[in-house]
C-alpha cells in the first residue's frame, strides 16, 4: 500500500469511528433524557389528577370531565388510571388506550417500590405508589411521547447529516495531508528508482523540501551513492587491472607448457602437460570472462554474434571430455524437426561457453554416476529451452533457496573443490543474455533449465 493511501485509510480509521461514537452517545442520552424527562411530566400529570380526585371525591362523573377537559392537549395520546389503597379502580380516563400490564404493575407497586417504569412498544408506561393526606393511591400512566420523539428524530436526522459532512471534510483533509507528507517521499523514490549505479558521471539527487527529515534523508542517502559509485569505480578498476596482468602470464604458461610438450616424446608426460595446459586455458577464458563482464558494467557495448547455441554446447563438452574422458553427456532434442534458426542466439561466445561449461562441471563434480543428460527444446511460448539434469545428491528446500547465492555451498558440496562463485557468475552471463536460469529438484534428479527468449 501506498504511503499516502496508507495515511488516508489510518486517519479515516481512527477519527471516522471516534465521530461515530460520539454521536451515538449524544443521541442516545437525549433519548435517555427524553424518556426520563417525560416520565417526570406523567408523575406531575398523576399527582395532578389525585389532588382533583380528592376535591371531588363525591362528583366522580364531573372528575371524569373535568380531567379530560384539563388532560385534552396534554399528551397526544395517553390512558391513566387510578386505584384506591385495594388496588379498585377509582378513575379511568376517556382514551381507548389500552394498558396490557396494568396486573404486573399493580402488583409490584408497593411503599417500598413506589416507582416502576417500563415500555410498551414507542409508549411510556410509569406506575406510582402515592400518599396523600394519609390516603393511599396506585396510578398508572401510559402516553405516547410525540413531542419528544419529534425532536429526537430531528436529532437524530441532523446527527447523520453532520456525520456525513464531517466524514467527507474528513476524507478530503486527511487526502490533502496524506500529498503533502508523500510527496516529497514519492518524488524521492521515483529519483532513486531512476538513478543508474553504472553511471560514471552521476549527479547527486536533489529534492527541495521544508521537511527536516526528508532533507535529511536526502543528503544520506547522497553520501551513500558517493561511496558506492567509488566502491563500484574501484571495483571495476580493480577487476580490470587484475585481469589484465594475469592474462598475460597465463598466455606465456600455456605457450610454455606447448612447447615442453613438443619438445617431448613420452606419452605420458605429453598428456600431463596436455591437461595442465587445458586448465590453464580454462582460467584464462575466466579471466576474459570476467574482463568482459567489466565492460558490461562500465557501460561499453561487448561484441555479441548470432551463433547456434548447441554448436557452442557441443564446443564446451568436447573440452570437458578430454579432462573427464570417462563422463559422458547424452544430448536430446525434444523435437527431431527443430528448425536451425530457432537455436540461433545473439550471444557472447566467450561469456556463454563460461556459462555452459560451469554447468556441465557441476553435473560432472555432483553426479552419483558417469553420465548427464541436456535436453533442447522449444516451448509453446517461444523460448528456447535448455535443460542440465544430473543424478545424484539433491540440495535441500532451504539451501535451494540460496544457490545463487555468492560463495553459497550446499552439504552434498562437501570434500568438493569450489569456492561457490561458479553458479552466481552463470546466472550473471544468463541475465546479459535476456535469458533466464533456474534450478528444480525432483528426487535424486538436479535440474538447471535456461530459457531463451527466440525474439
């Protein structure tokens, strides 16, 4: 998730919520003070009429009246009744507002429990243990409360509107602070996304900002890339440097070794210095490797040629026959018409026979048995497929994981001459090719599959 988007949805989370909260508590104490508010007006109501009752205690008929009359604009719609100290009915108002628990009412209304309120449905009923003038009286009150459900549904209306104003006023600051914190780091992170390490001349990044610690980020991270572009150009020096004075020495070893071998006439020693001489063209082509690796890296453009890939795999594993004369590599194509363009590659000899041949020696050093397998092929999306399978000790899923990995050994590498830099190096040549290396296991079987794009 994006920076920005991430402080959006976080502001949105923490405040929207809490708003939402809020309102709700408004809303519903309002409704607590609307119920409590109006049970007081249905006591005042109930201690009202008693006091009437008890001036016209003979006149029960005109009471009836008289209450209504009194009672007509009180509540919009309301039944009270009253009881003597036996709980008989002394007074009923005119409504036709039925009270269904006027029984459980009575019933717990007592000196000790003078109060009891309860609901039934949208109305408010109260019950009431009074005494006047020693005079016991029971009441209860039933009333629908339409002036206070009016204000709190207009309460209620105007709460939601808010919310939702508030909500998007929200929404828009937190996206309007969410680009102003990002931007700077967005901007920086496109800068650096787009700076080439490669490059000799680069200038440091430059980002105005009035935030601290994006400056401060900034001129780091510049100190970093002047280190590392040292490091880089040193390295680069340093590998050509090396490798050009080791190429010379090994070209005068090998000329040297040819000459011995000609001024020889036992078989023997001629095929001891043969398979010195061998190896030390072997890591004379590494050095060249490596100096063309150099040149990839200090940006000058290496010779490649269009050139089948199996003649130089047929090229690698001559040369490896004569060191290892008893291992045998069996080559198959998957189809016995594959066309001759389609196994044509823009490639760099020199760097892909290194590839190659690092493979093959694998197979050869981690085989259980004299023999590996390559199989050729083009797949159905137009890749050509080249696949190296051994038999022997497979890698485990953790150390699969780091096989190419610089200096990475596995445990069926043990008592094996190598320094781990054979693997790392093949898949650097396979990536300059635009082609892809990768490494499976299945059983006792090791597998290196390189593909080729045919484009």
């Amino acid at each position: 998730m994006k920076i920005k988007h991430k402080i959006l949805a976080n502001i949105s989370a923490i405040v929207v919520p809490i708003i939402a909260v809020a309102f709700a508590f408004i809303y519903i104490l309002f409704s607590e003070n609307r119920e409590e508010e109006f049970q007081q007006q249905q006591n005042s109501k109930i201690k009202s009429s008693i006091k009437l009752i008890e001036q016209f205690k003979y006149k029960s008929a005109e009471i009836s009246y008289l209450l209504d009359e009194q009672d007509i604009n009180d509540f919009y719609d309301e039944k009270l009744l009253v009881f003597d100290k036996n709980k008989i009915e002394i007074f009923s108002s005119l409504d036709d507002l039925e009270i269904l628990k006027v029984n459980s009412v009575l019933d717990n209304l007592t000196h000790e429990n003078p109060w009891i309120e309860t609901k039934e449905g949208e109305y408010d009923l109260i019950g009431v243990y009074i005494e006047r003038n020693g005079i016991v009286y029971y009441a209860i009150s039933k009333a629908f409360d339409e002036y206070g459900y009016t204000k709190l549904q207009f309460l209620r209306n105007i709460l939601i509107s808010v919310f939702i104003l508030i909500t998007l006023a929200i929404i828009f600051v937190s996206i309007y602070i969410a680009r102003t914190i990002s931007n700077p780091i967005s901007s920086l992170e496109s800068k650096i996304s787009n700076y080439e390490l490669d490059k000799i001349n680069n200038l440091p990044i430059s980002l105005h900002s009035n935030t601290i610690e994006i400056n401060s980020l900034t001129t780091r991270f510049n100190e970093l890339l002047i280190h590392t572009n040292e490091v880089f150009k040193f390295q680069k020096h340093t590998i050509n440097h090396i490798s050009h004075q080791l190429k010379t020495p090994i070209t005068i070893l090998v000329s040297e070794l040819e000459r011995i071998q000609n001024q020889s006439n036992e078989v023997e020693i001629q095929q001891k210095i043969n398979l010195q001489k061998i190896k030390a063209q072997s890591l004379g082509n590494i050095i060249n490797v490596l100096l063309e690796i150099s040149k990839i890296d200090s940006g000058q453009t290496i010779e490649n040629k269009k050139l089948r890939v199996d003649e130089l795999l047929y090229d690698c594993i001559n040369e490896l026959n004569i060191i290892y004369p008893d291992f045998i590599f069996y080559v198959n194509y998957s189809q016995m018409n594959i066309e001759e363009n389609t196994l044509m590659v823009e490639m760099n000899s020199i760097l892909l026979k290194q590839a190659f041949s690092n493979l093959l020696s694998n197979a050869i050093s981690y085989s259980n048995n004299n023999h590996a397998e390559i199989f050729i092929e083009i797949n159905s999306d137009k890749q050509l497929i080249i696949r190296f399978t051994n038999c022997g000790d497979p890698i485990t899923e953790e150390e699969e994981k780091m096989i190419f990995k610089p200096f990475f050994r596995g445990q069926n590498s043990i008592n094996k001459s190598g320094q781990g830099l054979g693997l790392i190096l093949t898949k650097r040549i396979i990536e300059i090719h635009n082609a892809s290396i990768y490494y499976s296991r299945k059983g006792n079987l090791n597998n290196f599959e390189i593909k080729f794009p045919l484009s």
